[in-house]
C-alpha cells in the first residue's frame, strides 16, 4: 500500500472514532447544565464632548516667557536702529541699557537712555574725553560721587587742578562778558541791562562750587584753601564791576576788562592743560592695564572685546569703564537732571531738551545761558535739538515693530 493510502486510511478511523463518541454522548447523557444568570442593565454612554486639539507645549508661552519675548523684540528693533547710525556694539548697548532701566525704580525711557548714549560716545564704552569724563555715560568723578557709584575712581592731581579752574574762572568769563557789552555801546540803556546781567552773574556764581566738594577725599587740605581763597577773588571783582558800572569812565571800565579778561584765560589755560594731562594719563594706564592681563594688544581687545575689557578695567582701574555699572549711572543721572529741567523749562515740551542740555552742558553753563551771561552753547544747542530727534527716531523703530508683529497675528 502505498504511503497516500495509508494516511488516507488513518484519517477515515479517527473520523470514525469521533462520530461513534458523538452518538454515545447525545444517547446516554445530559449535557451539563451552566446556571441562568439575570439579564445585564446595559447603560447608555453620553455623547462624548468635543474638546479643541491639543497644541504643542512650546507654542503656547507663559506670562514670563510672552513677557521676555516682547522684550526681545524690542532690544532687537533698537539695536538694529542703532547699527544704522554707526553704533559700537549696538546690541551689547541696548542690552545694558534696556537691563539697567528695567531694575530702577524709576527709570527715563530707554529711548531717551540709549538718545544720550549714542549722542555721548556712539557707543564706544571705553573712551575718554578731553575734560576726564570716561565711559558709556562720560561721568566725570564728580558726577560719579554725586550718584554715589561704588568703586574705584582714577583722580590726580591734573584732574583735580583742572576741575577747580574749570569751576573758578565762570564767574570772571561772566565779569569779562559784561565789561564787553558796556565797552562795546556806553550808554545808560546799556549799563541799566549789565547791571542786570551782574545780579545774575552775583546769583550764579558759587553755581557748581559746591560740587567741588565732592573730590575731598583726593584733594589736600591746599587744594581746598585754593578754591576758598579764589571765591573771596571772584566776589571781590564782580564788586569792583559794580562800582564801576554805577560811577566808573569807560577807560577804567577797559582796564578792568583787560584784567579780569586775562585771569580768565590763565585759568581756562590751565584747565585745559592739565585735563589735558589726565585724559593722556588714564588712556596710557587703561591700556597697559589691558595688556598686562589679557593676551592681546590693548587695540585688539578694545575693538573685539570692549564690554568684558570694560568690566575687567573697573575692577581694576576705575568704575567708569565699567558698561553695566555705568548704565545703572546713567538712568539715576538722567533722573535728576530731568527733575532739574522742571523747573527750568518754561513749557512741559521743552524739558526733555531741556534735560539734554543740562547733561551735556551742566547747570552752571545752562543758567547762565538762560540768565544771558552766556550768548550760546553751540555745542549744547546741537545736542539738546540731537536727543530728542534720536529719541523719536528710536521710539519709531519699535512701533514699527509692533505693527508688523500686529499684522502676522492677525495673518494667521
């Protein structure tokens, strides 16, 4: 038989097997009995509620971060304002800047900050100015002694002897001023208005003198005796025009003139040469600061790497150069000059000019100006038109901003 019939076979006699157990059981045999169970409550789900699609978490911003981000886009606006009108370090300013203005409790709008500072240095946070002022803010240390900065301070005595004759020789330029006028036109007009124009210049001029004070701890016991006896000097020649302008001729008035008109141009002389000395001072002592400690040329780390120079030299050096340290100045600074614009400006438009030409050209030109001592600031007059444009122009790179932002929210 072959091996198919075989199987064949053998599946035949198990089926057979199967049927006969089948018969045997249906025969014989109940079939196990399974107990009834009750019938199940079948219950009717809701209907499920359509919930709106999951968005992913990192789309979806907390306060903070929406908070941070608008940030962002604002310091991004203005820096790129910024790089626009040749800035240094436009985005390392703005940073600072928008840092310092948000700790303060009160703070000028960060516009008008970063106005004064590109208008100071451009953004060049390690310069230094013919009159001692360094930094991002140019404070001078009398200005850095008035807002209480913590740190060290470079002062010599150039600095020293060119403050006292910048502060002493106001009151003669103002003597020298009048004389002028009377000599160039005598008449009785003429010398009612100088009389006038002394009164200011009697009002006006301790102006600043007192911030003199404020180097005590650099100055010798001397140095004090000097500005002391140059205030007696100046009273006693702003008496003698007095006198002058009530019965004096105007050949006496010429000679006075001549005199006065000489001590003033000593003085301003001597300001100048010895600031003149100090800006030459610190720059060499800032650069060999520099190269002592980096492994650079000074040159390349000022160009490369002024904020981290910039920190590392108010450490060890002076708080000036320091950019975060100075930003924090600049805002308290700002403050109270804008508190001082108040109450000189005869309109509320007019301060915030205002408060430019009293950071750039300090109360003791300013009210002199106002009262008619001083024709004009050139210098003042520019920056104090300059601020507000830049300002303007600053505040307009952010609305632009947020009108694009405005327009893609409501693109989507």
């Amino acid at each position: 038989m072959s091996r198919d019939w075989k199987i064949a076979n053998g599946a035949i006699g198990v089926l057979a097997v199967l049927c006969g157990i089948t018969l045997l059981f249906r025969g014989n045999a109940k079939p196990p009995q399974v107990p009834a169970t009750p019938p199940r409550k079948v219950v009717i789900a809701p209907a499920p509620i359509e919930l709106p699609p999951s968005e992913p978490s990192s789309a979806v911003p907390t306060l903070t971060e929406a908070a941070t981000a608008n940030v962002d886009k604002r310091v991004s606006a203005l820096a790129a304002e910024l790089a626009r009108m040749w800035t240094f370090n436009p985005q390392e300013l703005v940073n600072v800047i928008d840092e310092a203005s948000r700790q303060a409790p009160v703070s000028p709008s960060e516009t008008l900050l970063l106005a004064i500072a590109h208008a100071e240095t451009s953004g060049d946070v390690l310069d230094i100015s013919e009159a001692g002022a360094v930094g991002l803010a140019q404070a001078t240390p009398i200005a850095c002694r008035q807002e209480q900065c913590q740190g060290k301070l470079f002062v010599t005595d150039d600095y020293l002897i060119g403050a006292r004759a910048y502060i002493m020789k106001k009151p003669l330029g103002d003597a020298d001023m009048i004389a002028s006028s009377v000599l160039a036109r005598d008449n009785a007009k003429t010398r009612r208005h100088a009389k006038r124009l002394l009164q200011s210049a009697f009002d006006l001029r301790l102006e600043g003198v007192g911030e003199l004070d404020l180097l005590e701890p650099y100055g010798s016991p001397q140095y004090f005796a000097d500005i002391k006896a140059a205030k007696h000097h100046n009273l006693k020649r702003l008496r003698e025009l007095r006198s002058l302008l009530d019965r004096g001729s105007r050949a006496e008035i010429r000679i006075y003139r001549d005199r006065v008109r000489k001590e003033y141009r000593d003085l301003k002389r001597m300001q100048i040469d010895h600031w003149s000395r100090y800006q030459s001072e610190l720059m060499a002592e800032r650069d060999r600061v520099l190269e002592r400690h980096f492994p650079l040329p000074a040159s390349t780390m000022k160009k490369k790497m002024p904020y981290q120079a910039g920190e590392y030299l108010a450490q060890e050096l002076d708080v000036r150069f320091s950019p975060t340290e100075m930003a924090a100045f600049l805002v308290r600074h700002l403050e109270h000059k804008a508190e001082e614009a108040r109450k000189l400006a005869r309109r509320e438009r007019d301060v915030e000019e205002m408060t430019a030409a009293l950071y750039n050209g300090g109360s003791h030109n300013v009210k002199r100006m106002l009262a008619g001592l001083i024709a004009s600031l050139p210098e003042t007059e520019k920056y104090r038109k300059k601020v507000p444009a830049m300002r303007r122009r600053l505040d307009h790179s952010i609305a632009r901003m947020e009108m694009t932002q405005a327009r893609r929210v409501e693109a989507r």
